[in-house]
C-alpha cells in the first residue's frame, strides 16, 4: 500500500493537481464552465477532483457511500476556502431536484456490481445538453485490479495477478497475509471489472452518444503518483479490440444522452 492511500490530505491534493492539470481542460471542449454551471461527483471520495471545479466558481456537489470520506471532503474544502456540498448516500437512493450540466464518474463504474441500473439512474439526473466525463482504468491492464492497495508491498507491485482464476488469486493474497477486507474488496473488484468494450455497449445500449474517447498508454494522474509523463495510447494500438485493454491505463470517455440534446 502506498503512503498516499494513508495520508488523505495528500491524497486530495493529489486529486486535485489531476483534475486542475487535465479534467478541466478536457471537460471545457465539451461545456463551458461558470457559475451556473453544476456539477455531481459519483463517488467522490474525498472531494480532490472537484475543488478545481469550486476554484472556477462551479457549483459542486459529491456524494459518496462512504461517511468518512465525506467526512474528509467537507473539511478538506473548508479548509480551501471553497464551498462544495457533500453528502454520504448511496447513488441508487440518491435524488435531486437540480439538475446537472456535468456529472464527473472517475475511478467508479469498475466498482458497480449492477451497471445496467447505474446506467438507467443517471440520464434523469442530467440538464438538457449535460454531458458525462467518465474515467476508469481497463480491467486487463497492469494493475487493473486495483492490486497496488494491498499492504504487502511486493504482492501490490506485481502486474496483472487479478486476471488470475479467482480461487487462486485469493490464495495468493492470502499467502502474503492480506486482510480479510482488503482480500474481499479486491475480490469484489475483479467481480465488477470494467472493459473498454463493455463500457461501449452499455453506453450505445442506455442511449448514450459517446463523443469523445482517450485511451491513456501512461496515465494522467500517474504524473502526480510516479512523476511520469502522461502519454496517450497510440491510435494504431486503440483501434484494436481486445489488445487495447492491455495497454489502457486509463480510459476518458465524455458522452451525452441523445434524449436530452440541446
């Protein structure tokens, strides 16, 4: 496990430089961003994607199942000197009377076990020409199994050990003294895998356009963690089915409802 799933505060800030650094200028092709501009973060976590957001006088709101992570994100920005409203709640019980220009879904869908009904829940949620940035690591890459929370520090540096059959892939997490939770949690992870060409079918099938794709060689945020710099997949490589899974650290998407065009 590394320090910075630990230290939150860096973690958030973390968060932050990503989203200030290439979220919001990925986002500003596609909607403009203003004070009348509201934003919902699914999972939000501890609110760091969305303070760049609160800096451009943004309307932001997260929500997360997690209380503690709330808990964070409330102090985290009060601590900014920037307004956001975070709430703890389940995104299938959550509903509202606003309606949003940007829904930010970074890091989440690859830990929805019922993506069919996430996928229903969120078009009633989206203003008239509001549109989604979506970013999710594919779940064949490296270290798509979220392996690198473990807290032993070899097992969460070894590539690929989640596309193993599951019997024995908790065996071996349980060979380097992982936690019940942690075992369990990365279990679940590999139960709810995200791939690329999923993602594309369950958009096209719930209605959704997707306009704009970014399959990352070397993550974004990976400039933040490991000090690299960020690369896109090459486009040879992204056109090939199957192969770009493997090579997809990181996968934006932006898509838009057809029901709701401007």
């Amino acid at each position: 496990m590394q320090k910075r799933h630990q230290d939150r505060q860096c973690y958030f800030n973390e968060l932050a430089n990503t989203s200030r650094s290439f979220y919001i200028n990925y986002v500003k092709q596609f909607i403009s961003l203003s004070s009348s501009t509201h934003i919902l973060e699914i999972g939000c976590g501890e609110g760091g994607n969305l303070l760049p957001f609160a800096e451009l006088d943004c309307k932001v709101t997260g929500i997360d199942r997690a209380a503690s992570r709330i808990h964070q994100a409330q102090s985290f920005f009060a601590a900014s000197g920037y307004k956001g409203e975070f709430r703890t709640m389940d995104f299938f019980n959550f509903s509202s009377v606003s309606r949003y220009q940007l829904i930010l879904i970074h890091d989440v869908i690859e830990h929805i076990s019922n993506k069919e009904e996430f996928f229903r829940c969120l078009s009633p949620l989206l203003a008239k020409g509001g549109i989604i940035f979506w970013g999710f690591p594919s779940w064949q890459m490296p270290f798509g199994g979220h392996q690198q929370i473990c807290h032993n520090r070899f097992v969460s540096s070894l590539p690929f050990i989640h596309l193993c059959p599951g019997i024995f892939y908790r065996f071996l997490l349980r060979c380097f003294h992982e936690t019940p939770s942690c075992i369990e949690e990365l279990s679940d992870i590999k139960r709810c895998r995200m791939t690329i060409d999923a993602f594309e079918q369950l958009a096209e099938k719930y209605g959704y356009e997707i306009i704009d794709r970014q399959l990352w060689f070397i993550n974004p945020h990976y400039q933040q963690k490991f000090h690299l710099r960020p690369r896109k997949l090459y486009p040879v490589l992204a056109q090939l089915k199957h192969i770009r899974n493997y090579f997809s650290t990181s996968c934006f998407y932006i898509t838009r409802h057809r029901d709701l065009h401007p």
